[in-house]
C-alpha cells in the first residue's frame, strides 16, 4: 500500500515539475513579453481613443513595461527553441538575429524616450502609439508566423 502511495506522489511531483519546466521555455517566456506588451499597447490605445481618461501614471507604466519587456524578448531565442509550445517564431529570426535584436532594442528605446518625455495628454498618447505600433507592425510582419 505504502509502495502505492510513494509511486502516485513520484509521479505527481514528476507531473508537477514537467508544467514549471513548461512554463520556463524560451517559447513561453516570449510569449509572456508579448502578452505584457499587447496588454501596456492596450492601456495605451484606450487612452488614445478616449475609452479611458489620460493618467499618467498608467501611460509611464505602459511605457516602462514596453521598455522593460522589449529589452527582454531577444534573450529568450535559442536555437533549440525554434518549435514547440504553440510558437510564433517565424524561422527568420534566427537566421536574421541582429536585425530581429535591433529592431527589439528600438522598440525599447522608443518606449524609454517616451518615458523621458512622457506624453501630457491623449493627443500625444495617440502620436506615442503610432510610434510604437509602426515598430511592431514591421517586426511581426518579418518576424511572427501567423498560424
């Protein structure tokens, strides 16, 4: 019986420790820095079409978290890790990963300079977000395999 128990527990902590492997791949930590960065782009658009009041607050936490996850993302594209966990990586990125590394580092660069000059109102939120935009627009169209 007690043979029983430690089996089911070898094989739950085995199970258990296969998700948070899971959840470490590069795949999946890309696409961590791609959700974060669609969700600030989203605060940002909402301001800029006048769903949401300016705040401040929330467009520097937009723009820091843009900076901050744009700086991040070419980190996580090792050459083992061009398949799997429902990625969108087109196979370019590899074979063009100065360019995919510059073009993450000017959306980060964009984003802290904004910080820098912080939008003062949904006008310039909506001039921040075409800044912005433009760079992920031409970086998924290389870059991203639209499944």
């Amino acid at each position: 019986m007690k043979k029983n128990y430690l089996i089911a527990g070898a094989v739950a902590l085995c199970l258990g420790a296969g998700s948070v492997m899971a959840q470490d791949a590069p795949q999946m930590l890309r696409q961590d820095d791609m959700k974060a960065i669609g969700q600030a782009m989203g605060q940002l658009g909402a301001i800029a079409k006048g769903q949401k009041d300016y705040d401040p607050v929330v467009v520097e936490g937009a723009l820091s978290s843009i900076a901050d996850h744009a700086k991040d993302f070419p980190t996580h594209f090792p050459a083992d890790s061009k398949t799997g966990n429902d990625t969108e990586a087109s196979p370019a990125i590899w074979e063009n990963m100065d360019d995919f590394t510059a073009r993450a580092d000017k959306l980060a660069a964009d984003a802290t300079a904004l910080l820098a000059d912080l939008p003062a109102d949904q006008a310039a939120v909506g001039k921040a977000m075409q800044t912005l935009g433009a760079n992920c627009g031409s970086c998924h169209e290389i870059y991203r395999v639209k499944n």
